[in-house]
C-alpha cells in the first residue's frame, strides 16, 4: 500500500513518465489498453463493476494515449511494424455504446481499434456474464440453491467465477425455470448490445476491427477443452463475415489462474488464434510473443498520473520486486509529511 501510495507521488511531479517511461518501461514494449462501455448513461451492470468511461472522460484518454505512445492497429501488431512506445486499443463484449459513442471519437483522433465479441448476445440471445452475476448479486433463491447444494466456494474469487454451465442447468431444473424466464431482467440489468447492423457498418470503417472473445461469455477455466474449441469455433465462424475479422482472441474475464490456464492459451493458439490477450495489467515486453497482456482504462483514470499509475506499478514490481519494507524508517516518515502536504 505504501508503495503504490509514493508511486503516486512520484508521478504527480512527472519524473516518470519522462524519463522512466520514455527511456526504460515503454520505449521497447507494446501497451494495449483495455476498455468495455463508453456511456453517459451506465447500466447497472457496468457501475458494478467499473466497466464505464464516460464519453467526454474517453476522448481525454484517447487523446493522452495518442500524445504519449504511437498507437497501432492489430494489423501492424501481426505484422510486427511495432515501434517505440507503442500501443494498442481494444474492447470487449460488444455493447452498444462502443458503436454509438466509442467509434466517432476513435475517427476523430485517427485511433484503430479492436474490439473482441461475444456473437451469441449479438444476435440477441442471452449474455452469459449478464446472467451470473445478476444471479449471484441479486437472486437470492439462486444463492440459497448453491449453499443447500454445497457448492459455494471455499476460494476468496467472487461467486460468479464458479457458476458453470452444469450449476445453472442444475438450478433451472431444480427451480422449474428456464433461461428465458430471465432474458428481460439480465437484458436490463447490462443494458444494449450491439446487433448484427451495428456490425455491418463498423465493418465498412478502416480502423475498425473485430476478435474472438469467445461465442458467449463463460468462464473459460470452468469449460472443458472441447467445450473451449466449440465456442471460439462458433464465435470466429460467425465472425469471418465481416472482413474486419482477425484471428486474434481475448479471454473472457481475463485474469490469468483464476479464469483461465496456461493450457488454454496453446490449445487456442493451436486452434487458430494468432495472438491472445488476457485482462492482466501489465506492459509488454516483448511485442513479438503471442500471449499478451492488457490494461483496464476506467473512469478513475481522469488525469496524467492516474493514467499512468495502472501502467507503471504492475511494471515496477515485476520488474525490480521492490516492496514497502525496502524503505526504511526515515524515508517512511518524510514520505507521510509530504503525503499530508498534497491537496
């Protein structure tokens, strides 16, 4: 805690995102950027669980990350035209929003972008992620269900990662319900998807680009290895309308060990994906490696030192394992004074 507290400090006098960003951290890595809504008007869904930029917040973003690395598109990134400082912006899902209010304001800075679909929620069946979590955050009878059935989980990761498909087919027979019963209420409680049109013109745009996030948004770790294949098979078939398409695949969720393997990554890359993106945030080293890591963007990062906080601490760490007790007691005191001193 300390430690994230004295790189914010550090930031906010801009010595390193001059000197270390620019000559150490960035200037040999790529840096993708990982967004879902871009809304005036969140769901309920996207509050909960930060997903929302705020359209106006957006373009600031945008237009920091242009000023600040040389933005790419994924076909410079599996061509490997990778330069200094480069980044990478993608989405996830496919929410109505990022056609509507992410799309103009990508055109208006001349940024390309790749968005990673959920194809089954496109064509207007029911969003998976939309189902677990307002079933473990709102439906009682459904978390009732899994305590008399011993099966909440004993780990610390939120209930909705252990919700398989096999647990809620159990609780629809078991309650006499069926999925359908809870479209109106999930599609509610996400808020609008993009359709199949939305689609369709987005792909006639040249920096518009669209990858796998799967056929519907399960919890990849849950699934078997055929059942993996079979939903990034459907999901790229589907996609391969579109000429914007591109073999590359996000994870849903995203959290390395929690939502997905080590395995899971070869078997995909081995299916077809060319590159694969988890949701860790962390910069890339190496560009050229076909798994690569992503950070979340979010409506707390409204200024230059909160852009670059999400950016350097995974980095720092990993690359130097300084922790708090590195600083010792006097340097621990000055540090508070200086911390009481900041507005």
């Amino acid at each position: 805690m300390l430690l994230n507290l004295l790189i914010r400090h550090l930031l906010r006098f801009g010595f390193f995102h001059n000197y270390c960003f620019n000559y150490y951290f960035i200037r040999s890595a790529l840096t993708v950027f990982v967004y879902h809504d871009v809304s005036d008007d969140p769901s309920e869904f996207s509050k909960a669980y930060g997903l929302n930029v705020p359209p106006e917040l957006f373009e600031y973003q945008i237009s920091f990350i242009k000023n600040n690395f040389n933005v790419i598109s994924p076909d410079d990134l599996l061509k490997l035209r990778i330069p200094p400082k480069a980044a990478l912006i993608t989405f996830d899902d496919g929410l109505k929003s990022f056609f509507k209010n992410a799309i103009p304001i990508l055109e208006r800075h001349g940024v390309p972008v790749i968005i990673f679909l959920n194809m089954e929620p496109i064509m207007g069946e029911l969003f998976w992620s939309g189902l677990i979590t307002y079933l473990c955050q709102k439906n009682e009878d459904f978390v009732r269900f899994l305590k008399e059935k011993s099966l909440l989980p004993q780990s610390s990761k939120p209930l909705y990662l252990n919700c398989s498909r096999e647990i809620i087919e159990s609780y629809l027979q078991s309650s006499g319900k069926q999925l359908e019963d809870f479209k109106d209420e999930i599609d509610k409680f996400v808020g609008e998807f993009a359709t199949e049109e939305d689609l369709a013109q987005a792909a006639k745009k040249q920096n518009v680009f669209f990858g796998n996030h799967l056929f519907n948004h399960h919890v990849p770790i849950l699934m078997s290895d055929v059942a993996l294949v079979e939903s990034y098979s459907k999901n790229r078939d589907a996609l391969k309308e579109y000429p914007n398409c591109r073999d590359m695949f996000s994870f849903p969720f995203g959290q390395p060990k929690t939502c997905f393997t080590d395995d899971q990554i070869k078997l995909l890359l081995l299916n077809g994906a060319e590159k694969v993106f988890s949701g860790y945030p962390l910069i890339n080293s190496d560009a050229t490696s076909p798994y690569l890591h992503r950070i979340a963007l979010t409506s707390y990062n409204n200024s230059p030192s909160k852009i670059w906080f999400p950016i350097f601490l995974p980095s720092f760490r990993l690359r130097f394992g300084v922790m708090d007790s590195y600083l010792d007691g006097k340097a621990l005191t000055r540090f508070r004074k200086l911390l009481k001193q900041q507005v």
